[in-house]
C-alpha cells in the first residue's frame, strides 16, 4: 500500500502575487509527484484552501490539478481545516466533491454521547476523518470520538487539530493517547516537522509567512508506503535570510545594500530582517522602495522584509507628531514598537503580526461574517504559531 499525505495546502494566502504562484507550484509539484510515484490516494488533511470561499484564480489552477488526478485514476480524500471550514456548512469543499475530485471523509453518527466516526472504504483501507474547526471548537467534540469498527482493514484516522506531542507551552491542544486506535493519523494544522510513532503532521506544503520562510525554507508532504512515511521536499526557490542590525536608519539604505551587493541572490527569495534599537533617524527613513529596485536589478525573484523588531526611540516618536503626518500606519508602529521596546513581554513579537492582521478590509462581496471568520482565522494563525 503507497498513499500521499498533504495538509495545510493555504492556497490564496499570500498577498505577494510572487509568494502565491509559489505556492501553487508546491501543490502542482506535490500532485505530479504523487502521480509519478504512482500512489494509490492522496490524502488533504486540512487546509486546502487559506478561507472556505477562496479567489476565483486559486479555485481554477486547484481543480486543474485535482482533475489530473482524477484522469490518473487515484482518488482524493479531504477533510475541512480551520481556514477552509464553514460553520454555515457551505464551502468550495463541497463544490470539490460534487465535481468528483474529491471525496470529504467526514462522516459521523452520535450515539449515546460518543461521536462515531464511520469509515470510507478504499480497497483494504478504512479512511475516518474529523474536520478542524475555528477557535479549536473541534477539541472537546474529537474526545468523543470513536472508530465505526472494520476488522481486517488498515484504519488511517484523518485529523486538523493540535495534539499534546507536537504543541508548544502556549498551544491548547489534546493529547494523542486519548484518541481512538488507527493504523496512521493523518494530521494537519500545525505546520511543524515532528512525525512521531505514527502520528504525522504533513505540511505546510508552503511557508505561510516570513517566519516560516526562515525556519523551514520550503514546503514539505510525505509518501506513505507499507506504513512507513517518507518525507518529500518540495523546494522550489532558495531562501537567502539576511538579518541586518540598525541603529541609524540615515545610513540604513548603505548598510542594507553593500550587504546585498555581497550575495547573489538571483531567483532567490530574499529575507530581510532588520533589527536594533534606533539611535539616530526615524523608521520612514529607510527607502524601501530603492532596495527593493536594487533587488529587482539583481533579479532577485521575491524581497520580502520584516521590520517588527526594530525599534525608534521615545524622543524620534514624539518628534515625528511635531510636523505634518503623512503616514498615519507608520507613526502607529513607531509607537507600539516603543512601547514593547520599553515594557517587553512574552507576547512582544507578534503585536505587530497582530495589529497588520486586524487592519484587513473586507474583499469584494464578501458579507460581515466571512469577513469576521476570516479575521479571527489569521489572528488564531499568528498565535498558534508562535
């Protein structure tokens, strides 16, 4: 028995057009892959799609490649993540299975308190799945979950949640023991590198931000075959990090482009970083604009920059109100980072993930609650992960 195991697809997440094309390749090299290794199924285990009503443009690259599997006669079975899960019960999950492309293995009976789990036959293999939900709701539900018993079938448990061996100090999560027996557990949502015994997390099959880019460079699924997972890389572009310290941001754009005209950084993606405490000049003195140009004339693929730990004086914050204020957005991340810089906590680095997350706008014909979903989804995201 061979079967492919994806989760945390997030496809539509990324803003920067470049990152987003990134991550369908990811999927479009994960599917062929699977194809080539002439796999039995595949299984999603969450997360195909970054909100349960993705873009237009993502929906037709995806179902192009679920249809090659389809033409390639091996069959998909997905369940819902947190991102692409919908309290309504209406998704383009479901657009997926009416289409024949995939099958949802999330079927369930409750029974005197228990939630049991009925399987989806595929030859010798009993496929359960329960989906991942907002706000971990799915957590106290997957503590009463049973297996529909299939003697003599190998069982795979499908599941989108956090659980006690892979979770951080800071995660809610379940502890494994507490589930009921399979063979393997298919397992999504956190975006780690941790199988353990015969529970593995398969993705992100692409970093979903810029400290996922820094720490796993590259996305990831795994072949299962006779129950013995394998990793499969899925590197599409270098990773150049660069984490340069600033305290005069005058000379900051001198600093940033020697230190670029030292690599080579063509067709790379580039990280940068910057960091410090600002002893001279203001943040809004640093041109981005003219690095990202030099990048461009080096034909670097992506920059993406990350300024969350650099951090302006009280007396440059205060200054700033002074003048005119053109840029309302940047004199609010001075603040804040002075704040942090001034009374740090544990939470200091993902304010301001946090606050450039709560500053989204609703999409086109997208009514109050996805927007309200959607929000609460990317604010639970950056928490989980840190």
């Amino acid at each position: 028995m061979k079967f492919a195991h994806f989760a945390d697809c997030h496809l539509g997440a990324w803003r920067y057009p470049e990152l987003q094309e990134l991550n369908l390749q990811s999927f479009r090299k994960a599917i062929d892959t699977s194809i080539k290794e002439r796999v039995e199924f595949v299984l999603i285990a969450g997360d195909i799609f970054d909100s349960a009503y993705p873009p237009i443009d993502i929906l037709k690259e995806s179902f192009s490649e679920f249809r090659k599997l389809k033409e390639s006669n091996i069959p998909c079975f997905i369940i819902a993540g947190s991102h692409d899960y919908s309290a309504s019960g209406k998704s383009f999950l479901d657009v997926l299975e009416k289409a024949g492309l995939c099958v949802n293995v999330h079927k369930a009976e409750e029974r005197d308190g228990s939630i049991i789990l009925l399987p989806t036959l595929h030859r010798n293999c009993a496929i359960y799945g329960y989906p991942g939900k907002k706000s971990s709701m799915e957590m106290p539900e997957l503590l009463k979950i049973k297996l529909h018993d299939t003697p003599g079938f190998y069982k795979i448990l499908m599941l989108h949640t956090s659980l006690s061996f892979a979770a951080n100090d800071m995660m809610e999560s379940i502890n494994e023991n507490t589930l009921p027996h399979a063979d393997y557990y298919a397992l999504g949502h956190l975006h780690i590198d941790k199988p353990y015994k015969n529970y593995v997390y398969a993705g992100p099959l692409f970093p979903n931000n810029f400290q996922e880019l820094e720490e796993l460079g590259h996305g990831k699924f795994y072949i299962v075959e006779n129950s013995i997972p394998r990793k499969i890389p899925l590197i599409i572009k270098n990773i150049e990090p660069m984490s340069i310290e600033i305290k005069n941001t005058l000379l900051a754009n001198q600093i940033i482009l020697t230190e670029l005209s030292k690599k080579n950084i063509e067709d790379k993606i580039v990280l940068l970083r910057l960091y410090g405490n600002i002893e001279k000049g203001k943040i809004s003195n640093i041109n981005f604009s003219e690095i990202e140009e030099y990048s461009k004339s080096k034909k670097c693929y992506a920059l993406i920059k990350s300024t969350s730990q650099l951090f302006a004086s009280e007396s440059d914050i205060t200054a700033e109100f002074d003048r005119e204020v053109d840029n309302i957005q940047q004199i609010e991340e001075e603040l804040v980072k002075s704040h942090i810089n001034h009374n740090p906590s544990e939470f200091s680095h993902i304010i301001m993930q946090l606050m450039r997350a709560l500053d989204v706008e609703k999409k086109e014909d997208e009514n109050s609650e996805i927007f309200a979903s959607r929000l609460m989804e990317e604010v639970n995201r950056i928490i989980k992960i840190q």
